[in-house]
C-alpha cells in the first residue's frame, strides 16, 4: 500500500516558495513605486539592459531609462489594474535606451505587487525575438488546427505537445493530468533522445503540492532556464518580497534539485486551466539550459488555453452520450418508483437490477423503510455488514462513493469479489431508504515515473527530492473500477429525481390520509348513528315481548317470547359493543362474550337462583369483524340459554366456561357446561330450534362442530378460517 499522500503534501512545502529577495540570473527584475513612479529596486543583473551600477539606478525617474511612450504606458496599466479592468500579468514591448542613446525596443512581463508595479525581461531577448518571429504564421496554423480537431483527446495532447516542442526546442513536452485523488498520470508526450518518454507513466501528488498548484493558477506558464544556477539578489529590497506572478523569480532548493536529480536543466510548465481550478500542466524539459523567448510565452498558453477548452468539450461530450444511452432508462425507472409509491419493496428485482447496468454495477441492494431486500446476488453477511457500517460510519453523507471500501474498513478484504466500490444513493437522512450499487475488485497496475513509497520529508518540513525516477510498477488491490465523474454526476442527479418524486408522493400521501382521516370520522360519526338506532329499533322490539309476556297467562307462550328476546338481546348487544367501543367494523370477542352472557342471563335465569360461574378463558387481543361476531354471539346465546333451560335444573354449583385456544394452526371454541349432561345430543341436536339454528351459524362460519354429552355438554367449534 502506498505511503498516504496528504500527510505529506501537508509539509512538503512549509515555507512560501514565493516569497524571495533573489530572481534567475536569465531575466532582470525591475520594481517601480506606485506613487512616484521611480525604481525602487532591481536585479543586481540590471546593468546587462540599462549599462549602470544597481545602486546608482535605485530611486531614479524612469524617464533615464524608457520612452515617454513607455512610461506612459506603465502609468496606463497602472490604472487599469487599480481598477481591476487588467490582466493581473501581461507581456508588452517597451522602449529603452542603448548604449547609443537610441530607443530598442523589448518584450517586458509587466505585473503589480501591493505597492509597486514589477517588469521583467530577458537577458538577451532583444537577439532571441527575431529567431522566431517568422513563426507567427505557424503559430495561427496550430491554433485553427487544434480548435477544429475532432479526434480522440490524447491524440489530440499529443499534438498540442509536438506544436509545443516543435516552437520551444525542448526535447521533452508532456501533458500530465491531474486525477481525482491528486496524483499525475501521463497520457500524452512527445520526446526525443537523450530523454525517455513518460507516457502513462503516474506521478506522486506530493511531486506538486497544493502550495504550488495555486501558484500556477496564478501563473499560467512559468519558467526555468537553467537548473544550476546562482540565484541573483535584488537590490534595494529591506527583507523578501512576494514574486508569485514573477516568470523569474528565484525557485526552491527542493524543485532545482528534484529537476537535476531527473538530469533536467531547462524546464517550462503551462497551466491547463479548467473553472478555474488547475487540471493538468503542459511540461517542457531540456537537457540544457534553455530559454522561451517572452512573446512566445503567451501565445504558447493561447494553445494551452484552447486545448483547456476542448478538454472540456470532449467531458461535456462524454457527459451528453451518457445522457443519451442512460437518461431514458433512469426516467422509465423514475416513473416505476412513482407507480410503486416509491416502495423499492414492491420493485420486481429484475427491474431492479436495470441501475446495475445503467452504472457497469457488479450488483445491487437496496433499504426500503428499514426493511432490507431478501432476494440479493450478495451474501446476506455482506448487505448487513455493510448496512451497519452505512448506518455508523457515513450516516451524515446523504450520497457516498467509495472505490476502496478496504480504506475506510479492512474487513471488506472478505467480501473484495462482492463489493470493493460503492455509490450510496440514499433516499432518507437517517438511511432508511438507499439503494446501494456494488462493484467488485478489479486488481490494477499503475506504472510510477520513480516509487512513491521512496518519498521522505526533511527535517523542515520540506520536501526531500526524489533521487529515483526509474520507472516502477504498483500493483493495487482491493480497489474497484473507479467511478467516473460522469457516473457520479448521473447518479447524483438520478438520486435529486428520486428524491422529487418521493417528496411529492409524501405530499399527496399526507393530503389524501388528511381526506381519509376526515371522511373516516364522518364515516365513524355515521356508523355510531347506526349502532345506536338499530340498538334502539332492537330494544323497542324487546319491549313489545315484555308486552306480550305481561299479557298472556300461557306459561310456554312466556317461554318463547322470553327466548325470542333474548335472541335479540344477544343481536342488540354487539350494536352496544360496537357503539360503546368506538370501533365500527370490528368487535373484541372476549368483551363480547361477556355482555351476551350478562344480557342472556338478565332475562333467562334458573329457577332455583342458584348464580352461575361464568369462566372464561379467551384472549383479550382476539379481534373479530362485525360478520364473524354475530354469528358466534348467537351461537354462544344458543348455547347459554340451552344450559339453563335443560341442564342446571338440580345442580348446585353451575358452571359455564367458554375457551378459545389455537392448536397445530387450528382455531377451536369450546363451549362447556357442567349439567346433567346428554349422551345424546349428537342426535338431538336436530329436533330443537336453537340446536338446529347452531348448526346453521357455524355452517355460515365455515367451521365443524363436534358433541360431547358426558358429565356436562360440550361443543366443540373448529373454524377453517383464521381469526386475529
């Protein structure tokens, strides 16, 4: 495993690199004061462009050294860039005394510090420049050219590395982007001997760190003439300055020795750029020391700056054949999710398993409402492992993606061939919803410009220069095929949409459960009504019994009007249940039971007064719809008043038990009484009315019924229906 980068990159580079008192001795440093505009300090080196002593040109007028024109100029961009309507560096030619008296005119790099406005030319340019302005016309070829290419990116990096080559003479120019992680990788070079190609070579993060990668932001192309140098001193300067836009500033020990250490002298980068944010830099390397003329230098970046833009057309290009292979797919997907009122549970796994292919997934499982998919490809070991560490250890990331799952837990090593990569796709903060896509190791092997593992930190803090660039081959393990940017964009914007139809589904399920919720009160309102007026209707009815009771003198048309009301006591009893329970559809049996035997018993009492005991034995959680209720409730008043009338007569101790027990998936109702008994029941049990009438409610309850008449009657209801 390589050594971590990021505890490096944090010290490599401590100090600030770009804050000197010293330049290259290939340029002359000029710095002008803001305020009265005279030079307030220069290169020791000045003497090559202006013929004087360093200190005798110290707080002098410019007007001894440049034109009016120029000096007009300087206050010009002065302005501009007190206004922030300027580049913050930009190449221009001055005019300057010779050693003749006589104006020549030069290409300066002009920027502005926080008080002075800084100039820089080359030593020499004045010779170099006419060598390659005859390349104008060549250079507006490669520019139209590489505009208009319509190849493969890396064949086009390759030939915006040969234009560059062939206008800088260096004998190596390569494009090294920078990845996800930070490191380099190489897929374009073209080079010439003595030095070897780099192609898909990868370099270490720490080769530029993040200190220096923000300089380059700043400086889209900076240089370095010759690695052996000594630094040359600016004169006049109290203490360092900050040189960040400078082209010549004096460089670190620790890259001046890391480029020699490659038997590199002369070295060139160019920022490639992207929303502003640094993407890759175009590098040129020379054996010797070496110079790029100063007008050359911006429109060398003119080409960079297009290929930048073509990097991003060919992304955006990418991303738009990704949208059209896939977005249809995840839109019928979407609309599934909406259909199944966004229940992954409900989702068939073969649609399912559409996400795998849609994102070159290995595999596929998802949470749906804290219920996790039975029917997974995974070992169900892994998908509650990984639950668990989704629930402990990313449970603030609404969306995560991981290519090495090893990283963040070493015990994903069991299960590299399941799931080595993962994007989370959650659908609810607390994770309750996801949908997990899996992919499994995929062992690579990146070839490295030197061994990562070599780098050290010096006791400063800086980094030590590699003294190794041999190549050498990292084999990674435990690592998925990474995801790709374009993946990961549409997996996110595949999870926004999840997320808007579950959004407007809980909307609408919370409005209609608010309609529900309304209605079923009326509803319950209505219902209520209905209970107590057929109560009511009922004990009008039971009142004109007690009328005719009261009128008639035959002792057994008494009898029967007594049966009849208790009959419909025992119908009037569950209305009362249910009004009184505030449950309309359903009744609770064990309170049932209990009411039809105070009402039955109310109006059909022994004669001897003795008091029956009435056990039962029925669980209180027994819940029973309003159609099974009625029939039981007057199969259990048949039963009640049969005992009564026929086999407590003489008994002193009488006892009536109703159980309702579940044996072998089989629901059972025992009715029991202690009487005198019937051995003949099973063929009595046609010739009576409330016999008869039981036989008939447990017929419409599609149950069997067994007699028993020894010591006491039992009936024994089996139901081939299940209850609650």
């Amino acid at each position: 495993m390589l050594t971590s980068q990021t505890s490096i990159s944090n010290n490599c580079e401590k100090q600030e690199v770009h804050v000197v008192n010293s330049i290259q001795p290939a340029g002359i440093f000029v710095a002008i004061n803001k305020n009265n505009f005279k030079i307030s300090h220069v290169s020791a080196n000045c003497n090559f462009v202006f013929y004087k002593d360093p200190q005798d040109i110290i707080n002098t007028s410019l007007e001894n050294y440049f034109s009016e024109r120029s000096i007009q100029k300087i206050i010009y961009y002065n302005d501009l860039l007190r206004n922030n309507s300027f580049p913050t560096r930009s190449i221009t030619v001055l005019e300057i005394y010779n050693l003749n008296k006589n104006f020549e005119q030069m290409y300066f790099l002009i920027y502005g510090t926080d008080n002075e406005i800084c100039i820089e030319c080359e030593i020499g340019s004045q010779f170099i420049d006419a060598k390659y302005k005859n390349e104008e016309l060549l250079i507006e070829g490669m520019i139209e050219e590489i505009t208009y290419y319509n190849g493969h990116r890396n064949a086009l990096a390759s030939l915006v590395c040969k234009y560059i080559k062939n206008l800088t003479h260096f004998e190596r120019v390569y494009f090294c982007e920078f990845l996800e992680d930070g490191h380099g990788y190489v897929p374009a070079d073209f080079s010439e001997s003595p030095l070897e190609s780099l192609q898909d070579h990868h370099f270490p993060a720490t080769d530029v760190p993040m200190v220096v990668r923000s300089l380059y932001v700043k400086n889209r192309y900076r240089m370095i003439c010759k690695a052996s140098y000594e630094a040359v001193p600016i004169v006049g300067l109290k203490g360092k300055m900050n040189l960040e836009r400078s082209l010549f500033r004096n460089i670190g020990s620790t890259h001046l020795q890391y480029l020699k250490n490659m038997g590199i002298q002369a070295s060139a980068s160019f920022s490639v750029i992207e929303e502003n944010k640094l993407k890759g830099l175009i590098g040129c390397h020379a054996v010797q020391g070496r110079v790029i003329p100063l007008f050359l230098l911006p429109k060398i970046q003119t080409i960079v700056e297009i290929f930048a833009t073509k990097l991003m057309t060919y992304k955006l290009n990418e991303t738009i054949v990704v949208s059209q292979n896939f977005i249809l797919p995840l839109i019928d997907f979407a609309n599934l999710y909406s259909e199944i009122d966004c229940d992954l549970s409900k989702l068939e796994y073969e649609k399912l398993c559409r996400l795998k292919k849609i994102f070159n997934a290995d595999f596929i499982f998802y949470r749906s409402n804290n219920k996790l998919q039975s029917n997974t490809e995974i070992p169900i070991e892994l998908v509650q492992y990984l639950t668990s560490f989704i629930d402990k250890n990313i449970s603030d990331q609404e969306f995560y993606v991981s290519n090495r799952l090893f990283d963040s837990d070493p015990k994903f090593d069991e299960w590299k061939h399941f799931a080595s990569g993962i994007i989370l796709i959650s659908l609810e903060k607390n994770h309750s919803s996801f949908i997990a896509l899996l992919r499994k190791e995929k062992i690579q092997t990146r070839t490295w410009s030197g061994n990562p593992e070599s780098t050290q930190v010096q006791s400063d803090g800086t980094l030590s220069p590699r003294n190794s660039f041999n190549t050498w081959y990292h084999q990674i393990n435990r690592m998925c095929e990474p995801w790709s940017h374009e993946e990961i964009s549409l997996a996110q914007e595949f999870r926004k949409k999840l997320l808007d139809i579950r959004s407007g589904f809980l909307t609408k399920y919370s409005e209609n459960m608010a309609i529900l919720s309304e209605k079923n009160k009326e509803n319950e309102t209505l219902l209520s009504e209905v209970h107590h007026r057929v109560k009511n209707n009922l004990a009008i009815l039971c009142s004109f019994f007690d009328w005719k009771i009261r009128e008639s003198h035959n002792q057994e048309v008494i009898n029967e009007m007594r049966e009849m009301k208790s009959r419909v006591t025992a119908i009037s009893t569950l209305h009362e249940v249910l009004y009184q329970g505030g449950s309309f559809g359903t009744v609770n049996l064990a309170r049932y039971l209990r009411s039809i035997f105070s009402a039955v018993y109310s109006i059909v009492k022994l004669q001897n007064s003795e008091t029956i005991d009435f056990r039962l034995n029925v669980p209180g959680n027994i819940i029973i719809s309003i159609n099974d209720a009625l029939p039981i409730g007057l199969i259990t008043h048949e039963f009640i008043t049969n005992s009564i009338k026929h086999a407590f007569l003489g008994v002193k101790e009488p006892i009536l038990s109703f159980e309702w027990k579940y044996e072998n998936e089989n629901t059972f109702f025992i009715l029991k009484d202690n009487g005198k008994g019937c051995e003949d029941i099973a063929i009595k049990k046609g010739s009576s009315l409330g016999l008869e009438l039981i036989k008939l409610l447990i017929g419409q309850l599609d149950g069997t019924m067994n007699w028993e008449g020894k010591n006491g009657v039992e009936l024994k209801i089996q139901f081939n229906k299940g209850f609650s």
